[in-house]
C-alpha cells in the first residue's frame, strides 16, 4: 500500500496545478502539509513545520508513510483549490513572484583536491560569496588541518567524529563544508577505489558525516569528538541523484544528538569514477518566537564524506571474547566486595531472579556481556546488541539505558559459566549475593563438581 499511495503522490506532484509550491511558486515541491491539501518546497515545508504540527502536518511525498486518511486529504485538495479556499479572503491575492518570496540562500563550493591520507581536513575559509546566490568557484589553495589559530578566520584544528567500534576511518576524501539551506561539495575517486566499493564482499563504505553549528565552529581553537546531527528535514543527492530512506538510515533516537549513523553514499550505485559530488538541502530551524526561522537564526551544517571500513559484527564479537572477558572468580570476589560495602544498608538483596535471555533478541543469550561500571548482573548477547547499535552511534545498555562506553564493555565468566551448566530451555536462575546460584524454582538440578 505504501508504494501504491507513493506513485499516487507523484502523479499528483506532476499536475501542472501541483507542479509548482503552493507557497512560494518554486519548482520541485516534495513536501505536502496532508490537512492543507497543498504541495510545497523544502523551503516553505521547514517554516510550516515551525509553526507547529497541531497548525500545518508536513509530510514527504516520497520518504514519508502515508495513511489512507491522509491521501484522501491531498487527493481532495490540490495546490489550486486550496489557494482559492485559504486565499479567499486576501485583501490582494496576487501571486506572490518566487524570486522575492524564497529566502535567498548562498552556496559554496570547495575545490575539487586529492584525498589526503590522514585525519579528515576541513574547509579552508571560504571564498568570497557571489551576489544574487550564484554560485562561486573560484579555486583556493588546498590547506591540511594544524595548529589552534589566533587570527578571526576559522580555526584549523583537527577535527574527528565520535569513535565508532563498527565504522573505522580509512581516509577523509573531502573537505568539509557548511552553509544555511544548502551544501554542496565535490571529491574524486579513482577505478580501484570504485571497483572496491562496489564490490559486494567489500568492507569498504563511503560515509557521510554531517554535523550543525550548535555542536561545531571553524573558529573554535579546538573540539572535542563531533556527534553526528542531520537536520531533522533534508535531501540528499549524490551526483544529481536522490538517495531514499532505504540508504540513510538517519533515523536514529528521537531528540538525541548523535545517534545516527553515517549514511553510505555508495550503497545506491551512485558513484563513479573521477569527479563526483554530494549535496545536502535541509530546512530551516532554530524558529524565532513567532515560530519562523529568520536568516540570522538559522543553524549551519557541516558535512564531510570519509572513506570508512565497516567491521564485521562476528569480529567484534570474537575480538571482545577474547581481549575482555572477566573470569567467574573475579566477578564472584566483586560481588562480595560489594555486598560488603552495602553492609550497613537497611535493606540488602540476597538474591535475585537473573533472566538468561537476551532483553534484545528475547533469545537465550550466547556471548553474555555488559559495561564494567553497570551495577546489574544482568547481561545481553553482544552479537544482538552489536547489530542494533550497527544503526546508531549513541551506545546505550538495554538494561539500566543509561550510555555506556563501547570500549568499557566485558564478557561476564560468571554468567558464561551459569550458561554453559543450566540446560537449553532453561530461561532464568536465582543469582545469590555471594556469586553462587541455584535453580530457578527447581526447574533442575545442578551438575556435580
């Protein structure tokens, strides 16, 4: 039904009524507030968004899901019925001309230079902006990242995005680039490297890193790891061609910065050899109090492409089995331990019911891990919760779901041990404060030591 309700949409969309946004007579609108009944652009959809969704239900016509309620809103309306119903009472309804009504925006380009081996190099500061939003392409000197910089241009510190246990950085192709409304920026690649990056059994990706001016500044001396933020409403295009919701994955957390994880460019078969470029158009945000994003409001966005290896999940889990597993002795010595430091509390635990599967896969645990500053015993399977976190970067225990640290993970002995001895079928045991355990309501009985 959603695919059938899509090409509805698009049929829609190229009525010569709809062809153009409602609003502001642009081209291209993609965005239909559904209880409007109207078409419009990315532009006019972000100050829509600002006034509220309880006002104005902004939708895409071809990312979005729609219901069957809200396409019998749109199929009713139409850009042209609605403008006579909503515009009946203007003291002049003219059609407002879309040269003054778009909020002019300015776009830069970097030049196109080759992928430099080490770090990931932002923009040099940018060319001097052309007027009447043309664009400028004026070549400028390459320039690598160093040193904190006192002058009022931007910084040239380096600069890095928050580890990632899944994604490791190979190269930084681009430079990065940023500017309200729109960015565009172009990077090469050679055969070998598209050849690579195609190949199915390659590990190699082409990922696109973006973050906004609340988190990052070129004229900051310095920054610490950048989360990765898109803006909650954009469009990306590589080489001139739209990339879906299939290949973004920017879902992510609600309202939580850096839980994405960075979109690969080459997953659509996009990209080709020698020049290639990506862009990013988003809406405005940061409203003012009347709900609309000024100019001088707007919030920038920071996008750089980096040549990435993605791990294998099984490699990570093996990796953590062997380098961080926690034998049965010690965690039985810290569970004493603390039993000892809570002595002289009212109310102390001495046993408790410990689930052995998985709060992840509701599957019997395998690889039984957890953060080694988690209070719990409780573990989950790291296979499971690798392959959930292989969409986000924000690391989260699905337990106590307080963010951990990937590289504070550990692999439990004793709960390993306790796996290796209950026999398949048997869900939980009864875990005592000193590390032993029994049975869960006699279900079966211990082998002898």
């Amino acid at each position: 039904m959603t695919q059938s309700f899509t090409r509805i949409l698009l049929q829609l969309v190229k009525r010569v009524d709809n062809k153009v946004c409602a609003d502001c007579k642009h081209n291209d609108p993609r965005w239909a507030p559904w209880n409007l009944g109207v078409f419009l652009c990315i532009r006019c959809s972000g100050i829509h968004r600002g006034m509220g969704t309880h006002i104005s239900k902004v939708k895409s016509v071809d990312l979005d899901t729609w219901t069957p309620e809200q396409m019998e809103s749109i199929q009713k309306w139409g850009n042209k019925r609605a403008n006579l119903y909503w515009e009946l009472k203007l003291h002049d309804p003219s059609i407002l001309d879309s040269e003054t009504a778009v909020i002019e925006s300015e776009t830069t380009t970097t030049p196109q230079s080759t992928p430099d081996p080490v770090g990931w190099a932002a923009a040099a500061p940018s060319p001097p902006r052309a007027s009447n939003s043309t664009v400028n392409r004026q070549p400028q000197p390459r320039q690598l990242l160093s040193t904190a910089s006192s002058s009022s241009r931007p910084s040239s510190a380096t600069h890095s995005f928050l580890s990632h246990p899944i994604f490791k950085l190979r190269r930084a192709d681009t430079y990065g680039i940023g500017d309200p409304v729109e960015a565009t920026l172009d990077f090469e690649l050679d055969a070998e490297e598209v050849s690579k990056l195609h190949s199915p059994t390659s590990n190699y990706q082409l990922g696109l890193f973006c973050t906004s001016s609340t988190l990052y500044s070129p004229y900051s001396p310095s920054h610490p790891a950048l989360p990765i933020e898109f803006p909650a409403t954009c469009l990306i295009t590589v080489n001139g061609r739209r990339l879906t919701n299939t290949y973004l994955k920017r879902r992510g957390f609600k309202n939580a910065k850096g839980s994405i994880a960075p979109p690969d460019l080459c997953a659509a078969g996009f990209l080709r050899i020698g020049n290639n470029s990506v862009s990013i158009e988003y809406t405005d945000s940061m409203p003012n109090h009347w709900g609309i994003a000024t100019k001088d409001k707007r919030d920038k966005f920071y996008i750089v492409v980096q040549l990435i290896e993605a791990q294998r999940l099984m490699s990570l889990v093996n990796t953590l089995r062997e380098t961080r597993l926690v034998p049965a002795d010690e965690i039985r010595r810290q569970m004493v331990a603390s039993m000892a430091t809570n002595a002289d509390e009212d109310i102390i635990s001495s046993s408790f019911k410990l689930p052995l599967k998985c709060p992840i896969s509701s599957a019997r645990i395998i690889v039984p891990c957890r953060s080694a500053k988690c209070a719990h015993s409780q573990c989950f399977d790291a296979g499971s919760w690798y392959a959930l976190m292989e969409q986000t970067t924000t690391w989260f225990c699905p337990i106590c779901q307080k963010i951990l640290d990937w590289r504070e993970l550990i692999v439990d002995g004793l709960f390993a041990e306790i796996l290796q001895q209950a026999p398949q079928g048997v869900d939980d045991v009864v875990l005592e404060a000193d590390g032993s355990w029994r049975p869960y309501e006699g279900r079966f009985t211990l082998p002898s030591r």
